[in-house]
C-alpha cells in the first residue's frame, strides 16, 4: 500500500532593504567584488513520509527566521523519515570555505581513476584544509587538481548549478543549497562516484573539525550522533557576509544532511545565530517521537 507525502509551505515573508557595506575584510586569496543578488524570497517547501512532519518542520524554520534581514538558502534531507525541505535552495551564493569539501572529494575522485592512495602531503593538507580550514593547504591542492578536474567531479556528482570562478578563486565559486545536498549525500551514501574509503576519508575529516569551527548546523543535534560539518564565512563589499554551514548527521538512528547558506549578514556572529537556529529547530523536530498510530 502506497504512502501519500505531506507538502506544507512555509508562509511567504518580506525581506528589509539592505545597505551594502562600505568596505569589507576580504581573504586576501579571493579578494574581488561580487556581484549583488536581489533579495527575492521565496516559499519553502516540506514534504515527509511521517504525519505531521512537514508541517512542523515549515512552522518551526519560518518561526527561525521570522526577524532576520539576511538571504538564507536551506535545503534537508531525512532518509529515516523521507523528510525534505528547501527554501531558495537554487539561489547562488560565493562558497567560502564550504567549497574544500568539494576539492577534497576532487581529489579522492582523482586519485581512485589512478588507482592510487593519496599522498602524505596531500594528507596533510587534506586535513589542514577541513579540520582548521586551512587556506593555504586549500590553494596548493586546488592548484594542484586545476579547473578541469574540480568541474570533472562537479559533472559527475551532478553538481550542475556550482561554477568555479572565471579568475581561479576558490572561495568565490558559485554554490547552491541544493547542489552542497548532493555532495552530502554522495558522502553518505554508496554511489559510483566516491569509494566506500573515499566517503569514509571525508567524513572521518569532517568529525574532526577543530572546535572552535565545530558552529552552524550542529547545534542542537541529539547527543548520539555523529557530527560531521564544514562551515564558510566570508565578508565583501556587496552582500555583507557570507556564512554557510554543511551539517551530515549519521550513527544509530540518525541519517539526515543540512546545508544552510546565508548571505546580507551585518556580522559574522548574526550569521551564525540565523544559522543555528534553522539547526535546533530542525534537529527538534526530526528527533521528536513519532506520533503513536491510533
């Protein structure tokens, strides 16, 4: 017998004007101005196997937001329960740090065509670049793969809205929700992309991030989880700051993903609270009891 699936939208809610930085701390390594988005909200959609879930999930994320004046792209997915959200999930955003998870999986999707294992100063680095988000590991190894092994990987991933920067700056790819959903779960998940040990490389590295980075899409998640993130953050002229954080949730009952992208940030800070509180709601939600069949 056939399940029918819940679709709840969250209510449609008006952004402030924002007013563009005077000037803004750029990394020096992807310091160049970007271009503004308008700020068009849009309304998300949730749908879920288990009664109730798509409800609560929309009313408790717009409850998190309600207030915010920043542009906030959102995309879950709940294998458990067949539970996914998205609000402006196809909006494009500079990726910041989020995009070393995509040069780490270049890398591992390189080396695996080689039949090789990395070396130890790719290990290094590797573990440089998602643990402390390390810069300069990141541009060696981007450097190293070049641009048509990173979209190489992008094309087979299925990644078809991220583009690299025109100039060669990693932290200004073009990055969307839904496309950093796809990445996550080709981490989680057996797929012909990524080997058994090349999932289990990232993820070990991305449950070891240092924890003063360990914010974002964590907070709130139930105790027995595996945590394993890699967050963004980046100031610019336009758009204030860009603060995204990639969030996979596995072990026990636990198999979930969240990618929250944010951008019109007036601090770093701010960012992350909007962040984390999309989080707690989410992890509340999904982690509640089951409603008991009559």
């Amino acid at each position: 017998m056939g399940r029918h699936r819940r679709i709840s939208r969250l209510p449609r809610t008006t952004l402030a004007s924002r007013a563009a930085l005077a000037a803004g701390a750029l990394v020096p390594t992807i310091a160049s101005v970007g271009s503004a988005h308008a700020a068009t909200p849009q309304a998300a959609i949730c749908t879920s196997d288990q009664p109730g879930l798509a409800d609560k999930l929309s009313e408790d994320i717009n409850a998190a937001l309600d207030g915010s004046t920043a542009t906030t792209a959102i995309s879950l997915h709940d294998r458990t329960t067949n539970t996914t959200c998205t609000l402006d999930a196809d909006r494009t955003f500079d990726s910041a740090s989020t995009v070393k998870v995509t040069v780490l999986g270049t890398l591992l999707w390189d080396a695996q065509k080689d039949g090789r294992a990395l070396t130890q100063e790719e290990k290094d680095r590797a573990t440089a670049m998602i643990t402390k988000s390390d810069n300069d590991a990141t541009t060696a190894l981007w450097k190293q793969l070049g641009a048509d092994k990173i979209n190489g990987f992008l094309q087979a991933a299925g990644m078809t809205d991220t583009v690299l920067d025109g100039e060669g700056h990693w932290g200004l790819t073009q990055i969307t929700a839904n496309d950093e959903e796809k990445l996550l779960n080709l981490v989680t998940h057996a797929n012909p992309v990524l080997s058994e040990d090349s999932r289990g490389y990232i993820l070990k590295l991305t449950s070891e991030v240092i924890p003063s980075q360990r914010w974002g899409t964590p907070a709130g998640a139930p105790g027995d989880a595996q945590v394993h993130v890699k967050n963004g953050w980046l100031e610019r002229a336009t758009n204030g700051w860009r603060v995204h954080s990639l969030g996979a949730f596995t072990g026990g009952a636990h198999d979930y993903t969240i990618t929250v992208l944010s951008q019109d940030n007036a601090t770093m800070d701010d960012g992350i609270a909007n962040i984390e509180g999309v989080a707690r709601a989410v992890h509340r939600d999904l982690n509640a009891p089951a409603p008991s069949a009559r």
